[in-house]
C-alpha cells in the first residue's frame, strides 16, 4: 500500500501538505490540493484508519451487540442506530449474544480492545436473569461508554433509552375496559425480564383500578409450546373477552386459537398485543398492536453515544435516561379505534 510519505515524496511536498491537501484543508492551495489528489487516485491510495485511530485516539466506530438478530424489533432498533451514526460520521460493529451472557461478555473484550469508542446494546436475557453487570461497570472504568436500550441495568451508571412498558400496557388495558370487556387475560413469555414485570404491572394496576381482583395471566417460558399453553388457557377460560400480550408473538397465536374455538374477533374477544407491525399481519383479523418505535429507539441511543464521545472531557455532563412513548395502533383485533 503506497503511504501518506510516498505520495509526499514524489510530489516533493511535506507529508502535512498531503495530509492537508486530502482533507481539503483551506491552507493548502487548489492547485496542490488537485496534484495531490490526482496521484492519490493514480495509485488507488486509502488512509491506513488503524494508524489514524491511534494517532486521533478514535476510531469513529460503535460496537453494538444485540441478543437476537431474528428479532424484528431489534433489526428495526438497529437500522434506527446504523442511519443516526451514518449521518453522524461514525461506523458501527456489530456483534450477536444469542441471549448467552458469555457471548455477551466475549462482545465486549473484543470490541474494546481499540476497535469502537463506545458500545450501544441491549441486555442478552441470561444476564439480566442473573443480575450480573461487572463486565459493564469494567468497560465503562476502562473510558468506554455504554448506552443501553430496551432492556437495561438500573445498577450501572450510563445512558439509557426505555420504552415506557408499563404505561404502554396501562394504556392498552384501560382501553379494552373502555370497551366493556369484563375479563381480560395478560399473555407473557418474557415476564423473567424487566420489560416483562414492568407490562405485567401496568396490566395489574388498570384491573385494580377498577377495584376488582379477578387478575387472569398466563405465564409462559422459553421452550413452552405457546399454542399449546394458550389453546388449554382458553379452554379453561372460555368467558375471557380480552386478551393483552406482553411478547412477540402471543397475540397473533392467541387470534389464530380463538378463531379456531369459534370466537368471533373482536365481536367476543378483544386483543391487544406488544409487537410490529410486521407481525400483526400474521393474523385475520390483522392484531391491534402497542407500537414501540423501534428506529426512534435506535437513532435516540446512537444520538446519546455520540454526545457524550464528543463531549468526553466534560465532566459535567450527566447520565440520562431517554423515554420512548408507545402508541396503540388499531389493526382490527379491537372493537374500536384507539390511540
């Protein structure tokens, strides 16, 4: 690869005139600037950004790490990260825990080794199950920075951006009693979770609200047969009118068992769930969602990492947590349009 000291050398100019000249520096003159950039070229010439990094102490890159790449929430998480770093003139890299805190923890030492100047990412299930967040404070001490999203430590002093869960299923819970519905389950397969227990408490405290106590939950976990579990729910329920989802995928499954036991949606049976839009379409009728803005979820983290790399030697600047508001999205499964 020819370098920065060829060029200058063929050229009979300083190695900073180049450097310059590439960076259209107003110090460097057109006609330079042109020569430069011209033999650059001829030679197919890149700057050496390993080199770069450790000279500017930066390399402009993100490690972000996510628990699942399948995930249509968290592809739409990262998509909103990727456009916000673009635009803010960094890269990001990208690394998969598979729910395994192990990989997690593998992610971290990787990318901190002098490949990103900061992390964004979201908590792998098994970590937050265990409650473990040294690897976290380590990174941190080490003078890189974490934001966190969705799924967050509250024990670890960084950038964080949330979605409102608990207000979000409230909402959705005072909605379908705005519909008359007189019982109305709670479906969840991430209830180990902190999003999960925060659904769950919003759903809760809309029922009590009311002064009744007759909460209904079904409580799944992973490697349960989801239809299975909710087929022998509505089985054993068949005066449930209003079904609220807290995962991915529960609501569309509990539309598809409930048609098939012959309740008319949303004439008998309301539902509600906590997903994309993407998969709401995987039902008729098409499942009214609680939307969670997934890229404004993504470009708010990103925004927040990048604030803080260029602002690094401000001591001052606190630690924030940013609030995500969900919407409710009427896609059929509920009898009446709602916001």
């Amino acid at each position: 690869m020819v370098t920065l000291k060829q060029l200058a050398k063929e050229l009979n100019v300083s190695i900073s005139t180049v450097s310059k000249a590439l960076n259209n520096s107003e110090e460097i003159g057109e006609e330079t600037i042109k020569r430069v950039k011209a033999l650059a070229e001829h030679y197919n010439y890149s700057p050496n950004k390993v080199a770069l990094s450790l000279k500017q102490n930066k390399t402009k890159t993100i490690g972000v790490i996510i628990p699942d790449i399948l995930n249509h929430f968290l592809a739409k998480v990262l998509f909103g990260i990727e456009r916000e770093a673009t635009q803010r003139g960094y890269h990001i890299m990208t690394c998969i825990s598979n729910e395994s805190l192990e990989k997690e923890k593998e992610a971290l030492t990787l990318l901190a080794n002098g490949s990103v100047d900061g992390f964004i990412l979201c908590m792998a299930e098994e970590t937050q199950i265990k409650n473990e967040i040294e690897h976290f404070k380590k990174t941190i001490n080490k003078g890189l920075p974490i934001v966190m999203f969705d799924r967050v430590a509250h024990d670890v002093f960084c950038d964080k951006v949330i979605v409102d869960d608990f207000d979000a299923t409230y909402r959705a819970t005072k909605s379908l009693l705005s519909e008359n519905r007189k019982k109305i389950a709670f479906f969840s397969s991430v209830d180990e979770l902190s999003v999960g227990k925060l659904r769950n408490h919003g759903y809760k405290k809309a029922i009590q609200e009311q002064g009744r106590q007759d909460l209904l939950e079904l409580k799944m976990k992973k490697g349960d047969d989801y239809q299975k579990r909710i087929l022998e729910f509505f089985e054993a329920h068949r005066d449930v009118d209003g079904i609220l989802s807290a995962d991915n995928a529960s609501g569309v499954i509990a539309i598809n068992t409930a048609l098939h036991l012959g309740f008319k949606v949303p004439e008998d049976l309301s539902v509600i769930g906590f997903t994309s839009q993407s998969i709401s379409m995987l039902s008729i009728p098409k499942l009214t969602t609680i939307r969670q803005h997934a890229k404004q979820i993504g470009a708010s983290a990103a925004d927040l990492l990048i604030n803080r790399l260029e602002k690094k030697h401000d001591e001052d600047l606190d630690y924030k947590t940013t609030i995500v508001k969900t919407s409710l999205v009427n896609n059929q499964s509920t009898l009446k349009s709602v916001s």
